[in-house]
C-alpha cells in the first residue's frame, strides 16, 4: 500500500541517517552530528522513530562528554612530555634548545613554571657563554701571535655580543659591558695593519 511505501522510505531515510550519525562520531565529529539531528528532528516522523532518535542523542551526548575528557587528558599528556623534554635539556645544560621548548609550553597550563625555567635558563647561558668567552680571551692573551690573538678576541667578541642580544634581561649585562671592552681594545691593538702601498 501506498502508506506502507511512504513508511519504507521514512524508515530507510531515518537508517541513513542514523549511519552517518554513527560514522561521524567515530570521526570525533560532533558538530556534525549535531547538525544531522536538528535536520532529523525538523523531519515529520512517526513517533516511534522520534523515540529512537531521542535515545540516540541521549548516546551520542555521553559519547562527546567522554571524548572531551579524553581530548582534555590527551592534551595534558603532551603538555607533560614536552615539559620533561624541556626539563631533560635544561638538567643537560642545554639551555639555548631548553628556553625554545620551554616557550612553547607558555599560555598553557604550565605557563607560569616555564616563564621561572626560561629566566633561570638565560641567566645560565649567558653565564656559560661569559665563561667561554673568556677562555677564549686568556687564550688570545697567552699567544705571541698578533694574528691568532686577534681572532680569538673577535671570537670572545662575538660570544658577549651574543649575550647582550639573547638575553637582554641577565644580571651580568654590566659584567659582560665591561669585558666586551677589554676584549674591543685587544681587537684594536692587535687588528692587522694593511701593507702600504709603493709609491705613497
């Protein structure tokens, strides 16, 4: 009959749907999912499907509550393997890499420990780099070789540059000004001279 026709194509159009509710959940999609069932519902249904599709989102609803708090547990779980990798180079002494990954974890909910960690880390790299700079320094001091001497004090130069320009904000801004011009006055006194020209 023609109502047991009308029923069949309401039926099949209602599994459909149904399906594509399924596979969107599976996907995480819960937005659209949402936007299926409005449409369903907006349709002329028989009461018995009504009943179904109102279990259905009963479902669905647990189902989005439980991804969210799996969503949220998984994000937390990322947060805390990049804090332990940051942590791992900040303890090896790699502090430059250790100030790059404690940045990505600002904003988040271990902004205000890494905020602590990039301070202590700059102030430790910028004294690392003083302390290499001035090896650096004696070795140029300790050559006779006015050539070596002025390479190893650019190189020291290069080295407290690097600091003031890194870590702007480290306690030994004042210490390493004053050895940046120790270094520049090795610089000029030992800067080669350039050959002079026949005839001038």
């Amino acid at each position: 009959t023609l109502k047991e026709l009308v029923t069949a194509i309401i039926q099949s159009w209602f599994d459909g749907k149904i399906g594509q509710i399924i596979h969107r959940v599976s996907q995480g999609d819960f937005a659209g999912v949402q936007t299926i069932f409005t449409k369903m519902e907006q349709a002329d249904l028989p009461d018995e499907l009504r009943l179904i599709l109102a279990a259905k989102k009963t479902e669905v609803a647990r189902l989005e509550e439980g991804h969210g708090l799996a969503v949220l547990q998984k994000e937390q779980e990322t947060l805390e393997k990049k804090w332990q990798d940051a942590m791992a180079q900040f303890d090896a002494n790699k502090f430059d890499e250790a100030i790059g990954s404690f940045a990505a974890l600002l904003n988040t909910a271990f902004d205000i420990h890494a905020r602590e960690k990039i301070k202590i880390a700059a102030q430790r790299a910028a004294e690392q780099k003083r302390k290499k700079a001035a090896t650096l320094y004696v070795k140029a001091r300790r050559t006779g070789d006015p050539e070596r001497t002025f390479k190893l004090c650019q190189e020291s130069k290069a080295l407290l540059l690097e600091i003031l320009a890194r870590y702007p904000e480290t306690k030994i801004s004042q210490k390493v000004q004053s050895n940046l011009a120790v270094v520049e006055e090795c610089i000029r006194t030992n800067a080669p001279t350039s050959p002079a020209v026949p005839g001038l």
